[in-house]
C-alpha cells in the first residue's frame, strides 16, 4: 500500500502514520518529495487496510500498489526521479553520464592510459573490471586485489569514481575501499544473497539486466537492495539473448522507456556488451540516448587490439571524446545533459 500525505502534512504526522503502519509488523519507507510525502507501507495487504489510514491526520489518500514491485515502483515517487549522486556525479533526471573504461583491468599502463584518455573526452566515471565474470574458467578472471589497486591509483590521478563489479560477497570489504558504485553483472543479477549484501553496503549499484530476465525481473532485483534500506540503484539494458544470430545479444531499446515508467531509478544502457562489435556501438549509443536512457556504460581502451577480453567492441580510446560529443548532441535533444561535477 501507498499512503499519500496531504501537502501540508506535518513531520509528527507522518511519523505518526509510520508508527500505525510498523505496529502491524509491516515496514514503512517515506520518501520526501518536494510537495508530498508518500510512505510505502510493506507487509500484509489485509493488514495494512485494516488499520484505516485513510482517516488519519494528514493522509491524502492511501493506494494500492498493484505491481510486486513496491519501492523502486514509480507510483512511490509520483514525477519524481531518483538521481543517484556519485562523487559530485549526478545519474538520473535530467543527467546524462558516461560510464566509460576498459572491460577489465589489465596492467597499470592499460589502466592509467585508459583513465586518462576517458577523463581527457569528458567521462563521467571510469569503468573497469577487477573480477570479471568469464563464460569460460580457463580465461583470464581478473586481476583481483590488484586489479583494485590500479584503480585506485587511476581514480587518484583523473579524479574519476570508479565503478567496478563484485562477483563475490567475500570480495566486499576490499571492493568498498575502491568502488563509488558497485556493478553487479548480468550473470548475477538473481544472486539474492549478493543483493541484499549489496543492500547492506550502502554503496551506489549498477543492475545489469541479465541475459535472459525479464523487465519484471530485473525490476524485483533492485527491489531486493532497496528492500535493505540502499535507495541509491541504477538499473542497465546491455542485451538479451533472442533467436537473432546476427550479433551477440539483442539491446532491448524498448526497456528503457518501460523501465522508466515502471520505476523512478536511473536506466543506464550498455551498447558495448550487447553487440560485442565496436562498430555498432555508436549508433546503439544514439538510439539509447533517443530513448531517453540515464547514461551510457561503454567500454574503451587504449589498444583493443591486444586487450584481453572483449577487444572487438571496445572502443578505441582516442575516438572517445568525439564519440561523446555526438552522444551528447542527442542526450540533450532527449532533454539531458552531461552529467559534470558540482
Ligand atoms: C562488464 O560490464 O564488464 C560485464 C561483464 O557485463 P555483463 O555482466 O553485462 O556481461
Ligand atoms: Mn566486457
């Protein structure tokens, strides 16, 4: 259930209603807007309405939420959206962000090679894994505690947040002291355990979508990390699996106004992981930017040639800046702009 406070509601009133809602056993989560405030009441429907808030000092009115989906629902935040602030970032609303790096952290002159370039062409955050998912286990996996070490040095030299995937919640306490925001990758994107752990570590996170999830899916994912109480969670197409051949996965464009309307968080997309050719990447880009995605998340390096993995659809680092101007061209015709430091 919803419960919509007047406009004029006062602080004890709506502390008043939290306390009715929580003596049933459910949970109560206010969010502040800028006219109302709005408390999803969590628990047993029957008995929520039993307790007749609808009567209450200061309730408006007190609605169902129809959806499984209670707090990352956009019916909780009415034309609000979350904007996740990351290092003086801002991701979501009217902010565009570039998420851009290498697939994966290399060697130190990759990674500080990359960092630099990425900042130079006006990146928002770098990107780069440390521990990296692999369909097989005889590729290289990362470069681990390392791989962490060069991007705190690659954050100290650009100034850029970091964001970086945890595969393993036993991998949390050292991802923490690097990672500005968490990504959790397509594969564990239904790791319950790692999403309330991510909950729990009050850190922003990247939702992948996963290869085969559906929308609701990956809607009850973010659902499960701000079930523990971390409002900070930005969701991410890059591709799912169809019957099309042609190319590596199909980017589901559609998700992104649908997502948008389903929920009130940041809808980034990934175009690199979804084609897994660079030279699709930048029309992909335009068309998510059109769509009015949040950010893009893009993997660039220095010299894909020789990188590791993922090598044909990152893009090359010196295109970067100029890739970025035109994806800025249509981000602000979608009504964005390129999210800057405060
Ligand atoms: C990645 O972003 O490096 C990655 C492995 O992506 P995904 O989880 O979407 O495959
Ligand atoms: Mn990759």
């Amino acid at each position: 259930m919803m419960i919509v406070m007047k406009p004029t509601a006062t602080d004890d009133q709506v502390r008043a209603v939290i306390e009715r809602i929580e003596s049933c056993g459910a949970r109560a989560h206010a969010s502040r807007g800028e006219e109302v405030t709005v408390i999803g009441a969590i628990g047993d429907r029957e008995h929520v309405a039993r307790l007749g808030l609808e009567g209450h000092e200061g309730v408006e009115q007190v609605v169902p939420i129809l959806k499984p989906f209670k707090l990352s629902s956009a019916q909780l935040k009415p034309g609000e959206r979350t904007v996740v602030e990351v290092d003086g970032r801002r991701i979501g609303g009217e902010h565009f962000s570039l998420i851009a790096g290498p697939c994966t952290v290399e060697s130190r002159d990759q990674t500080l090679t990359a960092a630099r370039m990425v900042a130079a062409g006006g990146a928002s955050l770098f990107r780069g894994g440390a521990y990296k998912p692999r369909s097989s286990p005889y590729s290289f996996q990362g470069l681990g505690q390392e791989g962490l070490r060069l991007l705190a040095e690659a954050k100290a030299q650009t100034g850029l947040p970091i964001v970086t995937e945890l595969m393993d919640a036993r991998d949390l306490e050292s991802v923490l002291e690097v990672a500005d925001v968490i990504q959790l990758g397509a594969r564990n994107m239904q790791n319950y355990t790692l999403l309330t752990e991510l909950g729990r570590a009050g850190r922003p996170v990247l939702i992948k979508r996963g290869l085969s999830a559906t929308i609701d899916e990956l809607v009850m994912a973010s659902e499960y990390v701000l079930k523990e109480g971390n409002p900070d969670v930005m969701l991410c197409e890059r591709g799912i699996r169809t019957f099309e051949t042609a190319y590596r996965f199909t980017l589901d464009l559609m998700a992104i106004p649908v997502l948008k309307q389903l929920t009130h968080l940041p809808v980034l997309v990934d175009p690199s992981h979804a084609a897994g050719r660079r030279d699709l990447v930048p029309s992909l880009s335009l068309a998510a930017a059109a769509a009015g995605a949040d950010g893009i998340l893009v993997e660039v390096h220095p010299d894909p040639d020789r990188a590791i993995c993922d090598g044909p659809q990152q893009l090359h680092a010196e295109d970067f800046g100029e890739y970025l101007r035109q994806v800025e061209r249509v981000a602000e015709i979608a009504g964005k702009r390129i999210a800057a430091a405060v």
